[in-house]
C-alpha cells in the first residue's frame, strides 16, 4: 500500500505538536491524517475508522496513550504503533514495548527516525524499535517483568480483574498473582497506590 492510501491518527494533546507531526508526514507523501487532543477523541476515532497507523503520546488529558494502546491491541492487533515522547526513561520504554507498541519514537527526532519508524512498523511489525533497545530490555530496575509491566498498564483502567484477566487470556487467580507480584515490588498495597507509584517511577 502506498503513503498516500494509509490512513494516520497522531494524538497529541499539543495543537503544535500535532500540527508538527501532520506537516512531516505530509512530507513523506502520506495525506489521510487525522488527529486526536484526548483518549476519549482517539477512541472515538478509532472505533469509527480504524486507522493504519497511530502515532501517539503517553500523556494526555484525560488519560493515558498507554490506555488507548492496549485497547487498539485488544480490537485489531493490525493497526501499527508508535509512541511519541519527551520521555527518554528506559522504563517508560519498556512499559511501551509492554502493552504493544510497535516503535519508540522522541520528539524532536529528526524526520529521517520518523520515516525509519514508519517504514518498521508495517515492514516488521513484530519487532519493537526503539534506540538504545539492548540497554532499555537488560534494565534490573525496576524488576518488573514484562507481563507485570502489562498488568500496570491494564490496572490503570477503570476494568474489572475479571475484565483484565479476560483481555490478557490469564485466570483470575494468575491475574491476582501478577498484581500481588507488582504490589510487592512497588511497596504499595492498592491498586491506586501502584499506579501513583508507577507514575513517579516513570513506568507509565
């Protein structure tokens, strides 16, 4: 499929930002880009036209990227990836690659890293890219496992353990055994308190 038939969703809560993005793309010869300033506008926009690609920040107003990541993964894991940041934290890297991103991107990377990532995400889709991959995977802290990692991100939802479970294809009692492990490791004792926690540390 060509540039120009590949259909682009950038969220970003930043008009500049998305503006900044939707120029670059434009450059690369892509022209069907939409754009998102919240989680509520990015679901609503993904569930009526699902998008080939979603360029997405972490952060936004009324919620997570990493929320909208792991539902976009949960309808169609076809739909390409790619988180935008200012945060270069290995963790934050790692809880991207975690939930399914396709692609860690930096803003402020030069147009060349945008269009390598583009051009990864729908060639190797299976591959996280992300610079520096070797040391953001051997970090020993936090020692969260990569499926803890998933679970953190799921707990940041309004969904039921029920409802996690059932997402991730886990039993519930391996689901609470995931979030004792994450409480244990975050030295917290709820569900708020370890997403507060994983907040502080970078994680999501």
């Amino acid at each position: 499929m060509s540039n120009e038939h590949r259909k682009i969703l950038v969220v970003d809560d930043h008009p500049l930002i998305r503006q900044g993005v939707k120029d670059c793309l434009n450059s690369l010869g892509f022209i069907n880009i939409n754009q998102a300033a919240t989680k509520s506008e990015a679901l609503a926009m993904i569930a009526h036209t699902p998008p080939d690609l979603i360029i997405l920040d972490v952060n936004l107003p009324d919620g997570s990227g990493f929320e909208v990541l792991s539902w976009v993964k949960g309808i169609d894991r076809d739909i390409r990836t790619i988180i935008l940041s200012f945060n270069a934290q290995a963790n934050r890297i790692r809880a991207a690659m975690s939930v399914g991103a396709n692609a860690y991107l930096l803003k402020g990377a030069p147009l060349s890293e945008l269009e390598t990532a583009i051009t990864h995400v729908f060639a190797s889709p299976d591959y996280f890219l992300a610079k520096n991959l070797n040391t953001v995977t051997s970090l020993d802290n936090p020692k969260l496992s990569i499926r803890e990692l998933q679970v953190l991100s799921y707990l940041m939802g309004s969904e039921s353990y029920i409802e996690i479970a059932k997402r991730l294809f886990i039993s519930l009692p391996t689901l609470k055994s995931h979030v004792s492990a994450i409480f244990s490791k975050l030295e917290v004792n709820s569900r708020l308190a370890a997403v507060n926690r994983a907040r502080e540390l970078g994680l999501v």
